[in-house]
C-alpha cells in the first residue's frame, strides 16, 4: 500500500488521489506484485477520469480489476 502513495510522491502528488477502499482493493488484487499494482492504479486512474470523478473511489477499482483481469 506504500508503494503506491510513494509513486504518486514521486509524481508530485501529496493530496488524496486514491480512496482507502481502492487502495486496498488494488494492492489486495495485485497480491502485492509492484507491476500489478501499477497496471490497476493506472486503470483505474482511467477509470476515475472517464466518469469524471476527483478521486479513484472503489467503484473505479472495481472497473480496473474487471478490465485488467478480462484481458
């Protein structure tokens, strides 16, 4: 769950971008595998932009893991 807060730090970012409940929903469903992890958050970044939303909410995790794991 670091890894992703240390990544969007990397990037500039220090505001909330990703919901706890996306958090853990992403790191839980990329088993803690850095470039699962990073796939999922980019989708669901993508996901999160699509229905317009400020933050990535569960429901955008929801979609990423439907569309990283459909593949």
């Amino acid at each position: 769950m670091l890894r992703l807060a240390h990544h969007l730090a990397l990037a500039g970012r220090s505001d909330t971008l990703f919901s706890d409940d996306a958090i853990t929903l992403i790191h839980d469903t990329a088993r803690g595998y850095p470039r699962a992890v990073n796939n999922l958050a980019v989708q669901a970044l993508l996901s999160a932009y699509a229905d317009n939303k400020s933050i990535v909410d569960e429901s955008s995790a929801r979609a990423a893991v439907a569309e990283v794991t459909a593949e």
